[in-house]
C-alpha cells in the first residue's frame, strides 16, 4: 500500500576492507602527515556538497616491530588510529545534523593490544583475515545505502585511493540503523497509550521470564517535566519479533521518543512533536546484518514495515491523503530530513494484537474451566510466584512432588507455559496476568473455605444452632461481610462480588431459616464496594 517515506536517522556500520591489506592504514598516515596533523577538502555528489576531515587518534595498538607477524615492513615510528570526519556542507544543511565519522583501525593476525594500565593481550582477528583494516561508521540522516560511497569519495578527496575500499568483506555488518516519522503530538496518543501498539508487543510477545524483556514508559524528561509519551519503547528478540511480523528476522527497538527539550517549546515548534522509530538491536542476537545493497534494501523494508503496521495498529493513517481530516498532512510534521509528501510502497502488517490477546485469554480460561490436576495447579503457583529462574526440579521441591509428575503435567498445558533447557516459563506476560489472578482467586477460595469451616466449628462451640451457624459459614466462604447490630440496619458488604441478586437470595433463605427477622433483612443495605454506591434492596 502506499504509505508515507519514511526518513533515515542513525546508523553504524563496521566496514571490513582486505583486498589492500594495511595499504589503506599506511595511505592514512602519510596523508596526515603531509598535512600537519590532518587534511581537509569538499567534494561534491550530483548537486551536493560534502566536507570532509581526516585526522588522526592515539591508539592502544602495539607498535609490532620493524615488521609485523605477516612479514609486512612497518617504516612508521607510532601507532595511530585515524577518523574521517563527515558532514553535508552547512550552507546546504542549516541543522547541522546530516554527517557521519569514520574510525579507521589495522588488523592483522597477532596484533597485540595494551590497555591503560600497561597490560597486553592478543586482539581476536578471523583466522581468514590476515591484513585488514576496518572501519567503523557512525552516522545520521543519510540514506543508509549512501554510506560506502561517500566513504570512497570522502577518502579520494584527500588524496587516498578510492580503490582501498571499493569492496566491502563479507564479515562487514550494521551494528545501529533506525528509521523514523515525526508525527504530530495531538495525534501520537494512541501509540503510547497504556493500551496501544508499544505497550501491547510488550506484554503479549514476551515470555514471561525467558530471553531479555524490556519495556520503558516515561512521561518525564530529564528535567522533571511532564510530557505523556516522553519516552516509550519496547525492544523484541527475533523470536518475539516473528510472531508480530511472520516474516521479519532481526532484533529491534520500536520508540516513541520526544526531543530532550520539548517540553519546553511552543506547540507550533517542529521539536515539540515526537518521532515514532523502529531500530536494529544488534546485541539482542547472534547472527549479523551485511552491507551489502540486498542486505540494506531488507534492513530498510523491515523497519518501514513496522513503523507503518504500529502506526496502523494504533489507528492512523500511513500517508497523509488516507486521513479523514483533509487537512493535507494528516498525523505526520515535516521537519529537516523527513519529508510527509514523500511517498513509497509498504507492506503494512496487520499485528491483530487484540486476536492475540484474546486467543491467550481463550487458551487460560478452557485450561481453567476444563479442570487443572493438582499438579498444574501447583506449577501455575510456582510460576506467577517466583521470579527467578524455575525448573522442574524447582517445583517438584516446592510442592513435594514427584519431579516426572511436575513434567507430565507441563506437557498437558503447552499453551500455558513453555519448557526449554531444563526452564520452565509462563507463554507471555498476558498469560502470567491472567493466570496470576486464576491462582489468587482459587487461594482466596480456599482462603474463604477454611474460614467458613472455622467460623461454623467456632458457632458451634458457642452453642449457635446449625442454621445460625451455616448463615456465617455462608458469609464467610462468599467473603460476604455482615454488620448485624440490633440497634443499626444490616448492613452487608459484597466487595466486587459476582452475581450480587443471586447471593443475596441465597443470604435471605439462610437469614430466615436462622430464624432472623426478614424484615430486618428486606431494609438491608448493600455496600458494593467499587460496583456502586450503597444502595437500599427490597426483596419479597
């Protein structure tokens, strides 16, 4: 579908050149030589202008020798690391803000490093790579397909050959990228909203315990200030991450992020309305993401994907002209490098997080109603109870199970929980909710139960007859509070009691037939608690 262009923020990237060796390095140090410590130059791409820096760094590398262990001869005296520095020329970027630095470090096999405290130890380089250097790219508001070219361009620019870094090795990788709208802050409610899009993949795509959950909701900057949906993200593992986009792979952090001074400015102000981005989190897995143009063109189209489908699970438009306002920008603010009429394809996946919702919710109550053994009952408890890490074993222990027993009676509620690696886990935080109310109210049952039974075996003893005595069992198991004084009306306190007219007839039969005066009873006054008011209840 059509949806709005989505603009390029952060990005980093470890590009890995091998095909010159350490020719790169040593065209580097010559380069800032010549130049007195630096050199700095302008080029230009189609009609824009770059200015580029390149400077040099002290470096922990261990200066190898007259030569390395690969034989190749080092005729400089120090080690230094060197940077290219980046950026849109200013008279073409007023902000400031579309640039990127590049570290250019050797690598060799057997290149010792030393740190501050004077100790040395090996530096871990692939046994393919003999000679590289690699460098690393931090950056934003570029296009992330851009990055290599400008490299190249920026590297020529002060007189080092482009050819050093014509092909990126294929263990280069993206360790950042981010991609993001500006929306308008009277609109972006419904995204960080306690129920919205955010909060919801937090809940509902996370194990309970298993694998690294996290959800940030600050309605404060740092200054103390108020501002609703300050700063709200959720980050999903690839696990987490598939369910919600079938076919989507990678790790990533979805925000819904204010300006540090926001608060602060006039509504009218472009900083004063949040950007909604979708980030890559490299360390949230083990595999990589390459740099090549496949690889960006995926990176790119995932991050779109889940921009939009939040964007539409939380009921905005994705472009400006499928909004019913018709005021031609619909939820989004331009602002320096996001441009609203901008227009592309994306495909918007339906998170249907309701359905996910409540197919967890169906799953927990056929499990409740169809009758749990008192083994599942038992690791139910164990699990809404204990925080930590839990096993098998764990709750065989706590219960004084059999631990084959505590097994079998996992594999029978699979929906429920998830066993791996000798762990055991609720399926998701909306199942943990659920299922932690499940327990409480069956412990509060029993709680009620016991009390009931006590309650009569006291009422006995006082000599109360039995029909007196099962009304107080009554109130006690139903958790039915009753002030009975002689010289006030009754009084009967049903907090949050379910089915009120049922057990108030159920009240009545026992009250008459302990032989209290109905009339008493019929004048009663009901307290519901957080149902409603006290109300005054007539019964024939």
């Amino acid at each position: 579908m059509k949806a709005v262009e989505l603009a390029f923020h952060e990005f980093a990237a470890n590009y890995l050149f091998a095909d010159h060796a350490l020719k790169p390095f040593f065209a580097c140090d010559s380069r800032v030589k010549d130049g007195g410590g630096s050199q700095v130059a302008e080029f230009e791409i189609g009609s824009e202008r770059w200015v580029v820096k390149l400077y040099y760094q002290d470096s922990g590398i261990v200066h190898p020798g007259p030569e390395n262990p690969q034989g190749t001869t080092f005729k400089i005296n120090e080690i230094r690391e060197f940077r290219f520095s980046v950026s849109r020329h200013p008279e073409e970027d007023p902000v400031s803000e579309q640039s990127f630095n590049a570290h250019l470090v050797p690598r060799w096999q057997g290149m010792e490093i030393e740190n501050d405290q004077g100790e040395r130890s090996e530096y871990s380089v692939p046994e393919s790579i003999t000679e590289a250097v690699n460098v690393k790219i931090n950056g934003s508001n570029i296009d992330f397909r851009r990055y290599h070219e400008l490299l190249c361009r920026a590297a020529e620019s002060v007189g080092i050959h482009r050819r050093y870094f014509d092909r990126p090795h294929l263990f280069s990788n993206v360790q950042d990228a981010e991609r993001y709208v500006r929306l308008d802050s009277d609109r972006s409610g419904p995204v960080h909203a306690r129920d919205g899009p955010i909060a919801s993949m937090a809940h509902l795509l996370e194990n309970d315990r298993d694998g690294y959950r996290k959800l940030v909701q600050n309605e404060r900057d740092e200054k103390g200030r108020h501002l609703p949906g300050y700063y709200h993200t959720v980050t999903l593992g690839p696990r987490r991450v598939a369910e919600a986009f079938p076919s989507h792979t990678f790790p990533r952090e979805v925000k819904h992020y204010y300006s540090r001074e926001a608060a602060g400015m006039d509504d009218d102000e472009t900083l004063a309305n949040p950007k909604l981005g979708a980030s890559y989190q490299v360390s949230r897995w083990d595999e990589t993401i390459g740099v090549t143009d496949d690889d960006l063109e995926d990176l790119i189209a995932q991050l779109d994907e889940t921009v939009c489908s939040v964007m539409a699970d939380a009921g905005l438009p994705v472009h400006p002209a499928d909004d019913d306002r018709g005021d031609g920008h619909g939820p989004f603010v331009a602002d320096a490098y996001f441009d609203p009429t901008e227009k592309q394809e994306v495909n918007v996946i339906s998170l249907d997080l309701t359905r996910i919702r409540e197919t967890q919710e169906s799953v927990v109550v056929k499990h409740l109603s169809d009758g749990l053994s008192p083994v599942e009952w038992d690791a139910l408890e164990t699990l809404v109870t204990d925080g930590g890490q839990v096993s098998p074993q764990d709750i065989a222990e706590e219960h004084g199970r059999h631990v084959d027993s505590v097994r079998r009676a996992l594999k029978r509620i699979p929906e429920l929980v998830e066993s791996e690696y000798g762990s055991v886990s609720l399926r998701s935080n909306h199942v943990a909710e659920i299922v932690h109310d499940a327990v409480q109210q069956a412990r509060d049952a029993t709680r009620r139960a016991v009390e009931a039974g006590a309650k009569a075996i006291e009422a006995a003893e006082r000599g109360i007859d039995e029909t007196t005595s099962a009304l107080v069992a009554w109130c006690a198991k139903h958790g039915v509070d009753v002030d009975d004084r002689q010289e006030a009306r009754v009084m009967f306190r049903l907090q949050d009691i379910e089915n009120v007219e049922g057990r108030l007839k159920e009240a009545y039969r026992l009250w008459t037939e302990a032989g209290k005066d109905p009339a008493r009873f019929r004048s009663a006054q009901v307290d519901l608690g957080e149902r409603g008011k006290s109300a005054a209840w007539r019964w024939l």
